[in-house]
C-alpha cells in the first residue's frame, strides 16, 4: 500500500494536531457521537509520510466506530514522546457487551495495519467488553 497519496489540505493547514481535531469534530457532527481530541507532547515536525498514515488510521478507526459500534462516545489521543508518536482510538459503546471470539475480516485493521508498517510502525487492537481501542505507534523520524 503506497502512503505517497496527496495529503488532505487539513494536515497542511493545520498540523496533525489540528487535522485530528477537525476530524473529530466533524465525525461527531455528522454521526451524533461525541468524540473528544487530546495531544500531548511536543509537537515538532515529523515525517509527511507518518503524518497522514496517522491521520487515515484515525479516519478509518473512526468509521469503524460509526458503522460497528453503538458507541455514544469516542475519543482520539495522539501523545508524541523523545521517539515515539502515539495515536489512540477508543470507543465507549452505549452497553456492555463481550469480546467477540472471532472477528470478521475485514479491510479496515489491514489496512490501518499496511499503512503504519510502511512508515515503520504498528497498529494494535484491543477488544474489551466497554469498547474497541486501536493504538497506532510510530517512532519519531524527523521530516527533513
């Protein structure tokens, strides 16, 4: 999968910082869920190329919340550390509900997945029984 697409105007606006910002916000409005945003951390430059696969494993996460979950909120955590970047989705469903035993196979986790592995990082899921959390890790390489 090639991360080399045009990166949405928000991020070259905005920052990462402010694109996810501008993502949750949206997502809230046009879906009902509230969905908060926090940053922590320095925020100095990182690469383009992990900027927007943060930015698209945080737009995908987020339609996994809307189409999958009854979640009535969510929120969205980037918090960047001396050399690692860190973005987390959670969802908080409306009940409580077991793990599934067997996901089903879908596009979006391997696509999330494909997409922090060719900058060089990770995408972790956990399932617990008040929500869904996917954690994106990159280790910080300063654009140039």
């Amino acid at each position: 999968m090639s991360v080399t697409s045009c990166p949405p105007p928000e991020i070259a606006k905005l920052g990462l910082d402010g694109a996810l910002e501008a993502l949750a916000e949206g997502m809230s409005a046009r879906t009902g869920i509230h969905i908060s945003f926090s940053a922590s951390g320095i925020a100095s430059d990182i690469a383009a190329e992990t900027e927007l696969s943060l930015f698209r494993v945080a737009q995908a996460a987020l339609m996994n919340i809307f189409k999958h979950s009854d979640a009535t909120r969510a929120c969205v955590r980037l918090k960047r550390g001396k050399k690692w970047t860190t973005l987390r989705i959670r969802d908080f469903p409306a009940h409580c509900s077991p793990p599934p035993k067997h996901r089903a196979s879908g596009v979006g986790v391997p696509g999330m997945q494909a997409r922090m592995e060719a900058v060089g990082g990770k995408v972790f899921v956990r399932t617990m029984p008040f929500g869904t959390a996917v954690t994106a890790v990159a280790q910080r390489t300063l654009s140039h």
